[in-house]
C-alpha cells in the first residue's frame, strides 16, 4: 500500500528527489551542448557539422524511444530513470577522455553523441511518465508547472556557465557533467515508497506493444494535435542549433556570449513557468497555445534579422517564454488525457516527436544554412512556424476549442 502523498508539494521528498535529479541531468546536458557545440565548430567552422550534432542523438532516440515507452509501462521506472542517467554519465566520460587524448577526428564525438542519444530515449518516457506517480491528481499541473520552473532554472545556469567553463577548457567541463549526471542517477536511485505504477496487460507481440502508444494518439485529436503543432512548429523554427555561427560570425560575442544567447531563452522559459505555476491557465487553453506559438514564430524572425546582442538577447527571451506556454498546455493535457497504465508509451510517442523537433531540427537547420545561408533558414524556419499555427488551427478544431485544461482528464 502507498503511504499517503503530502498536499504541500514542498514536503513530498519523492518529488524533490526526482526535481533535484532532472535539475542536475539538466544541468549537466545543456551544459555539455554548449561545450560540444563550440568544440565541433571550432574545429569545422561548418554549419552542416552541427546539424549532424542533432542527427547522431535523434537516430538511437527514433529507434529506441517507442520500445522504452513500453518498457515504462512494464517495470519500475525509478530503476529506467537511475540507469539511463548512468548512461549519459558514461557519454561525458567519454567526451573527457576524446579532449584527453587530444582527438580532432568528428566521429568519435558522433559515436558518443549517439551513446548519449540512447540514454536520453530511455530516460525521457520514463521522467514524463513518473511524475503523476508522485503527486496527486489534483496537483499535477501546479507540479508540472514547478518541474518546468526547477527544469529551466537549470537550463538557465548550464549555458552560461558552459560557455564561460569553456574558457578553463572542455575537459573541466565535461568532468563537471558526469559528476553531475552522477548525481542526477544516485537521487533517482534514492527515490522510496511510491512510483509503482498499474502494470498495463501485455499485447499480442512486442511490436503491438510498442505502438500502443502511437494508437492511442491518434485517436485522440486533441493530444495528437498539441503533440504535432510543437513537432513541426520547432523542427522549422529551431534556431537555437546555429547559436554558435551567430556567436562566433555575426555578433562576435564568443563562447561567453553563446552561452548568454542559449540561456536567455531559458530565462524566458523561466520566468513563464514562474508566472504559470503562481497563475495556472484556467480558460482558453487551446487559443493561447496556438497564440504562443505564434508569438513563437514571429520571435523566431526577428533574432533571424538581429545583429544586435541586446535585441537578441530579447527575442530569444521571448522566443523561450512562448515555448514554455506551449510545453505547459501540452504537458498537462497530454498528463490528464491519458490513463495511468498508458503513460509510459504516450510519453514516448511525445519524446519522439520532441526529439524530432529538436534534434532533428538541429539537422534541418543545419542543412538549410549550409544550402541558404544562416540568417536565410533563421527566417525560413520562423515563416514555416506561423504557417503551421495556421495550417492546425484549420486541421484541429477540437485542440483550437479547448477552454479548460481539466476538461482533457481522463474519466476515473
């Protein structure tokens, strides 16, 4: 039997442990992506490089992400979560041994790039998945709001403090993330009492299994909408994979000044989450997701046309605070929609298209700016955003009419 879950969210020690744990991988990984990013660029000074920085994580995340869902859902997912951070501890392991050795060759830093892409798949389902297990239902938005809140104060920190560590060199850098992602594994680990989930009934095959998670969404309008509008929204407007040639060729501010650029979106981010765990959004849910993300496109535009550090300081401020509108309404409607014995597999079909938007968005931005230009596929990746925001609106009128968040929630 559980003991009974606190009502005050400070007090419940399950939920702090696993919000330390993710604030510490956080921390290590974004980081370790500023580190990485500038290494290979410094040694390329090739913007198609960077794209494949995004390619060597998404493809172990496209293979492995769906059968981690169903792997969620079967055995405790403390135990995925422990495991899988111990993973990416070992990728920067690696890393520090490359700078050790004194390796300039790329594809040892893709190989171990896809080694950390293999932890990520495991882990993402099972961290959106086990949170519910912690709280209580009617606390669970204000404790996804909270997570984001501690999540991004993280992703704040990494970036600047990667780009300016870089200054002591990358291997200090890369021995901070595995002391950290080590951290992030023991305080999983730690995590007692609760988190046992309903084993959900085995399929007819493994496969049948594994796209439980993809049948489910799609019969769902309104969590295949908010999935899909964040997928295409983000694998065209991602501008944040070609921040080291802004840094470096247009605004000249160096790997201080990438980091900078990297966490004001998460400042952004930040502040928004802030603002939505003190004011969660109570009505018109699915009009301010869309209106987000449009606001998200348009920001996307004018960074694409800055050469100003201030102005786009700004808009990637901006650019951050309307993802994180999105990330919340999605996040929770995603949560409330889906029973219990499900989560493991929906979530991975979120992280796939999650990473889809991300690293292979990091992919499509780096192809596009060595075909077009940088600034060129800058603008070409806001445009598409907004051209999306109206494509969906018109295609998922059920996620566009959404009032109340709670009105998602799956019946008991």
């Amino acid at each position: 039997m559980h003991s009974p879950q606190p009502e005050n969210l400070l007090r419940n020690v399950n939920f702090l442990q696993l919000v330390a744990g993710r604030v510490a991988g956080s921390f290590a990984t974004q980081m370790q992506s500023i580190v990485v990013a500038w290494q290979i660029y410094e040694l390329t000074h090739d913007p198609l490089t960077l794209g494949y920085v995004g390619l060597a994580q998404f493809i172990p995340m496209a293979i492995l992400v769906l059968p981690a869902g169903d792997l969620a859902d079967r055995i405790d997912r403390r135990w995925i979560l422990t495991l899988s951070w111990l993973t990416q501890c070992i990728a920067s392991g690696l890393f520090l041994g490359l700078t050790l050795s004194g390796n300039t060759a790329l594809l040892p830093f893709y190989g171990v790039l896809t080694l950390f892409g293999v932890g990520r798949a495991f882990s993402g389902p099972a961290m959106q998945s086990f949170l519910p297990l912690l709280v209580p239902k009617h606390q669970l938005a204000k404790a996804i709001a909270w997570n984001a809140s501690a999540f991004q104060t993280a992703v704040i920190a990494g970036p600047s403090l990667g780009g300016a560590i870089y200054l002591l060199g990358p291997a200090f850098a890369y021995s901070l993330c595995a002391i950290l992602l080590g951290i992030a594994s023991l305080l999983v680990f730690l995590i007692r009492g609760q988190g046992r989930q309903q084993i959900s009934a085995p399929g007819p095959s493994a496969f049948a299994r594994f796209t439980a998670g993809i049948a489910y969404v799609r019969g769902q309008p309104i969590v295949l909408g908010a999935i899909s509008l964040d997928l295409f929204a983000v694998l065209l407007g991602g501008a944040t994979a070609l921040l080291p040639i802004y840094a470096n060729d247009i605004l000249n501010v160096g790997p201080s000044g990438l980091g900078m650029l990297r966490s004001s979106v998460a400042v952004g981010a930040f502040a928004m989450a802030i603002w939505l765990g003190r004011y969660p959004i109570k009505r018109h849910g699915g009009a301010i997701m869309f209106a987000s993300v449009a606001v998200f496109g348009v920001a996307t535009i004018v960074f694409a046309l800055s050469q100003s550090f201030i102005l786009s300081l700004g808009a990637l401020f901006i650019l951050g605070a309307s993802d994180m509108i999105s990330v919340y309404i999605r996040g929770t409607l995603i949560q409330l929609a889906t029973p219990d014995e499900m989560r493991g597999r929906v979530s991975a079909v979120n992280m796939l298209f999650i990473g889809a938007s991300n690293e292979l968005g990091e992919f499509e931005s780096g192809v596009t700016a060595a075909w077009f230009g940088t600034v060129r596929a800058v603008i070409f990746g806001g445009a598409g955003t907004l051209a999306v925001v109206g494509l969906w609106m018109k295609w998922f009128p059920a996620l566009r009419n959404v009032d109340r968040l709670e009105d998602a929630s799956v019946k008991d």
